[in-house]
C-alpha cells in the first residue's frame, strides 16, 4: 500500500473512533460499551475505506 493511501486510511480510522466515543458516551455510562461502540465504528471505517481505496 501507498504511503499516500495509509495516511488517509489511518485518519479516517481516527476519525470514526473518536465518532464511535461521542456516540458510545451518548448511548452508555458503561466503560466497556463505549470501547466496542467505539471499535465497531473503527473497523467498519476501516472496511469501507479499503473498499473505497481499492477502486481509486
């Protein structure tokens, strides 16, 4: 992979963890429902952007 192509691929991972925890401390008070929230929210960025990535 492109240097290009994991810098962008990391900064949306960055972006949709930092989303999954605004969203995980709306939705919970719990510390370890916030992490999955916020996992769950990293590995579907992940997925989607690879996807994405793949087709340019």
């Amino acid at each position: 992979m492109k240097w290009s192509r994991s810098i962008i691929l990391g900064i949306i991972i960055g972006v949709a963890l930092v989303f999954g925890f605004q969203i995980g401390m709306m939705l919970s008070d719990y510390f370890l429902v916030i992490w999955l929230i916020a996992l769950f929210f990293g590995l579907a960025a992940r997925l989607i952007a690879q996807l994405m990535l793949k087709k340019l």
